[in-house]
C-alpha cells in the first residue's frame, strides 16, 4: 500500500501548472472549460456516491440516477443533484432512501479503478503532478516555505509522483487537480461541486465512461456547471 503524501513531496516550482492556469483563461467561468483546460477532444463528468441512511440507521450508497428514479426525476448528462433532491420530499434520503439498481462502491474504490484506466492512456503514468488548495488551516504552517500555483483565481500546493497515488491524501487532503506530465488529460475534483471532470482525447474518455463501478456522464467543454443548469428537473 502506498504512504500517504508527505511535506517532501511538495515542489518548490510551480511552473508546470501553467499549462492548466493558461487555457482556461478564455472559457466563461461557469462552464467546464474554467474548469479543466479546453484542449481536449472530449470531457466527462464522473458523479460521487451519495450516502443514504433509513429509518433504522442502515447506511448505503446510492447513485444520482437511483435517486432520479425513485423520485420520479429525469436522470440525464447535464442533472445536478441538488435539482433532483428538490424534487423528493425534505430529508427522503434519511427517511424514505433509494435502493441501489446495482451495488456502489465507495468513493475511493471507484476512483482507484478511474486510476488504474487513466494509467494506461498516458505516456507519464509515473510522472504526475497534483493540485490541493491551500484554503484549508492544516497547511498554515508551510505557507511561508512553500510556492503556490495560481490555477483559475484560487492557490494551490503541488505535488509530484505517479498517478496511482490520486487516492492517497496529504493532511487528510485529497487533490483536486491532478493531470499527467505529457498533459495527456486531466481531472479536476473541484472543492465546489459534487463531482469531478475528466478532459482527455475520445479514447481516454471513452474507456472512462465505459467502467462500470462508476457513475459517469459525456460532458462537454461549454457545459455549465452551476447547480441550477439542469433545466429537466426544475
């Protein structure tokens, strides 16, 4: 098992996040291109489990969809979570859960098979770098000794080593910005949304959206990522 991230893994130069900061600068900023840099062919959007529990305290994980159909609402590329909860009753999710179509994995074990895909589409699987904002008080005190990057208006350390260590947190961090040395993709788990985005070509995409332990949409570079986009379930 791999050690989690350590303060010897911070880079003292940030230059290689220039790449990402420099092309979204031209994408309106409530879309997936302020997001992930707009080189790509294509973009998905890989949606979190969401933790359910009954009357009797029985804890589960469902999907977006589960929940979409067990409320009547309309399971689609572009639904956002928070209009299809609006459409159940208050606390539904506690009260009157959705049950599973199929067994969810948690969140770490789906991301590592996302890992395991997006190591076979670049030719740097161990030569990654990873973002991780630097909002959160548990880095306080490596603020004055380490450089951040600038990426879309917010600050982040950077990290170095192989991809498979995106599972692995650093101060109980997970990154949220993570992409390969030959800029073959890149995946943003943005601290705002429920979900995280993939940029990669058709290929990389592809072999993304077709693994089955997770919940993933095709998404597209001018797709708009505020809560209230999903005009279906309004």
């Amino acid at each position: 098992m791999e050690d989690e991230w350590t303060d010897n893994d911070l880079q003292q130069d940030v230059s290689e996040s220039r790449w990402v900061a420099d092309n979204l600068k031209f994408a309106p900023t409530t879309t997936i291109g302020s997001l992930v840099p707009a080189t790509f062919d294509a973009y998905a959007r890989i949606l979190y489990p969401v933790h359910a529990s009954d009357q009797n305290g029985n804890e589960s994980l469902v999907r977006w969809s589960d929940i979409a159909r067990h409320i009547g609402a309309i399971a689609h590329a572009e639904m956002e979570l928070h209009a299809i909860e609006a459409k159940g009753e208050r606390g539904f999710l506690q009260s009157n859960p959705p049950t599973a179509a199929t067994p969810v994995l948690d969140w770490t074990s789906q991301l590592t098979r996302v890992v395991q895909v997006l190591a076979e589409h670049t030719s740097t699987p161990d030569d990654c770098w990873f973002a991780i904002w630097e909002g959160n008080t548990s880095l306080d005190d490596i603020r004055a000794t380490t450089p951040t990057a600038v990426i879309n208006g917010d600050n982040y350390f950077l990290l170095r080593g192989p991809g498979a260590r995106a599972t692995l947190s650093y101060r109980a961090l997970s990154p949220h910005i993570w992409w390969p040395a030959d800029h073959s993709w890149c995946m943003v788990a943005h601290f705002d949304f429920p979900c995280v985005y993939l940029g990669g070509n058709r290929k990389t995409v592809d072999a993304v959206l077709a693994i089955p332990e997770i919940e993933a949409w095709p998404a597209r570079v001018g797709q708009v990522v505020t809560a209230d986009n999903d005009k279906l379930n309004r």
